[in-house]
C-alpha cells in the first residue's frame, strides 16, 4: 500500500510524485546498529525502518549519537555491529563514494575557488563507481535543473563567498540532489541561518521533498524544527531510541517522561490513586479511569479559564508570574496545599493576569507516560 501525494511534476529529467510507501520492505533498513569510540558508546543497538519517499528527523540533544547514526549512513564511519540495507542492498561496508546517497553538511563545504555551476558540476565530472561519464551538454543541463529547482540559476557564474548564507545552502542542496541520489542526509543544514531565514528555509526544504519524491533523513536539535518538516520523527537519546512517532503523536502521546518534557512544555503530575469516590491532586479532580501510581503529561495549552461550575476536572490556582510570547501567555500558577505549580498557556494581548483563578481541563488530554 502506498500514500500518494497527487502533485506531479518533471524535475532533473525524471517524472516524479511525492509517495510514501509503506509496503512490507522498507527502503531504508537499520538493524541493530551499534557504534562505540573507545570506552564510549554512542550508538546502542539502534533499529528503524524508513519507507521510501519518507521525510524523517534524527532529533536529540548534544551528544545523542544523531550525528554517529547519519555517518554511518552515509559511510565515513562503519558500525561495530548491525547492518544498514538500502533499496533491498546492504551498504554498511561499501565506501560512500559506492552508495546511492548524498549529504548536505551544516556548514555547507562548498569550494571557495569554483563558481556555482562548477560546484553543482562536480560530483557529475568525478562519477564513480561504473556510473556512465556525462557529456558537457548533459552536464549543464542537470545542473541548470537543480538551480532551478531551488531558485539559484541567475548566480550560475557566481563564487559562493558572494553569497549570503541561505543562497550558499542552496547551492548546497543543488549539488546534493543533482547526482539524483536515493537517499538525501542532511546534518542540521539550518543551524547556522538567523530565525527568519530558518523559517524560510523549512518551508522551500519541505516543497523539495515534494518535488523530488526522494527519502530524506535530516539531523537535528530543534525540537520545532523537526515538528515543522517531518513525517516522522526519532528522538534519541544517549545512543537509544526513545520513540519513533509522527510529530502528531510524540507531541500529543509522548511515550514517556524525557518526551514530554523535549518536545515542547508540560506539565508532569504525579500522585498515588486509589479507587475512590473523591479523587484529587491538590485541588484537582482525577478522571475516574485513573489507577495506581501513574505519571501524566499535561500541555499547558490544554488548560483553560474556566468557573466554579465546570464539571470537567479542575482546580483553583494563583498566578505568580506570566510570560508574554506575542499570541500567547504561559502562566505559572501555584495549585492546591501543596503548592504544585503548573504552567498554562493562554491566548492574550499582553494583558496584565494576576490573583486566583478558576482553571479547567479535559481528562482525555492527560497522557500515561513512563518515567525516563
């Protein structure tokens, strides 16, 4: 069975349609992946399945292993143990020049001394292992394509250090995609962009795995990031999976309590309940299918204002101190005798909220987690 975007469209000689196929065998196969330098383990028997035409983000934090996993797909480090298989071929112990993949690096690595069109060339002029040699007619015409598709072809003849920093990471996606490669890894290829042209450059990144209809695997640490781009997204953490989820899911249904607290804000409560007639924490009224000794995460956007006679679960709180983010508040309210703090997030024009409140939530938006 396959999704199937219905956009159309011929680029770099080739029709293509943004598809996602989620038969039996995945493209992309990483089977018990293991890595360790030294004394230190950074990869701990990592397994994921990636469907063709798949857009995935590799997500954690600074010393995650997100960075050790995308080398070793694109082979400049091999695995102490496990395999990588790619289109039904196993590629753990080819050289990358053998493997149909192709990396976009996060400061770029473009050559100060070719132009454009010589960089975006190069990997079309050095074709390796038994690739056919391309004629200088064809030459020009791939790489005029790639610049087109990413709206470079008027700095053709240009050097890359006339270029600002997001005309250079497109010619750096240009040469990437030119050798028409089946896997596209990029290493936090925004990092280095201010906010506005990172927001940007989401957006036409997402467009180009449209066009192109080819497997991504895009390193990050940005948690929005990730959101914005992915169809799925694996959080790492210390060299293991944490969970493997579509942004919907690890947003709404984080796994456990590392995932709640990574991706976005929330609220974790805990408390001990028994089967009771009147169930509380603090002055908050539990749900009745809540058992036991259970963690919850609780967005602070799933909180609201609410009064006195709401039969929804609730609770009275006092504000301490709010913070302005433009369409939003957060508010961190103190609740009950024991003085839990939560934090709640509201619409507002920056109006002053101060006192004790009356707050609301629906029990359906309290999410089991794991502690981690």
């Amino acid at each position: 069975m396959n999704r199937r975007d219905p956009r159309q469209s011929k680029h770099l000689g080739m029709t293509t349609i943004h598809e996602v196929n989620v038969t039996n065998t995945p493209f992309l196969r990483i089977q018990t992946i293991s890595k360790s330098f030294g004394a230190r383990t950074v990869l701990q028997s990592i397994s994921l399945d990636i469907c063709r035409g798949e857009f995935v983000t590799i997500l954690g934090e600074s010393g995650s292993g997100k960075t050790s996993l995308l080398r070793l797909l694109a082979g400049f480090s091999h695995p102490d143990q496990g395999e990588i298989w790619l289109d039904g071929q196993r590629i753990d112990s080819l050289a990358p020049f053998e493997r149909p993949i192709n990396t976009v690096f996060q400061q770029y690595a473009l050559f100060p001394h070719l132009s454009v069109f010589d960089n975006v060339a190069y990997g079309l002029r050095i074709r390796r292992n038994g690739m056919p040699k391309l004629t200088s007619a064809d030459i020009t015409q791939r790489v005029e394509e790639a610049l087109d598709l990413v709206r470079m072809r008027e700095f053709i003849q240009s050097g890359p250090m006339k270029l600002s920093g997001g005309q250079q990471q497109r010619v750096a996606l240009a040469r990437a995609i030119v050798n028409r490669p089946k896997l596209l890894l990029l290493d936090e290829p925004l990092s280095a962009l201010d906010a506005n042209l990172r927001y940007q450059m989401q957006d036409e990144l997402k467009k180009l795995h449209e066009q192109l209809g080819i497997t991504f695997v895009f390193v990050t640490h940005d948690q929005e990031e990730a959101m914005a781009l992915s169809d799925r997204i694996c959080l790492l953490r210390t060299g293991q999976l944490e969970q493997i989820a579509t942004p919907q899911e690890i947003y709404n249904r984080p796994e456990t309590t590392y995932v709640a607290t990574f991706i976005g804000q929330t609220n974790l409560l805990v408390d001990s309940i028994q089967e009771r007639e009147n169930r509380k924490w603090g002055n908050v009224n539990w749900p009745s299918f809540i058992e036991g000794s259970p963690v919850f995460s609780l967005r602070p956007e799933r909180i609201y204002f609410s009064d006195a006679t709401s039969k929804v679960s609730s609770f009275e709180g006092r504000v301490l101190r709010q913070t302005f983010e433009g369409p939003t508040t957060l508010l961190e309210v103190q609740c009950g005798e024991a003085h839990h703090l939560l934090r709640i997030r509201t619409s507002s024009r920056g109006e002053k909220i101060e006192g004790t409140h009356q707050f609301s939530f629906d029990p359906q938006d309290l999410t089991p987690v794991r502690i981690s």
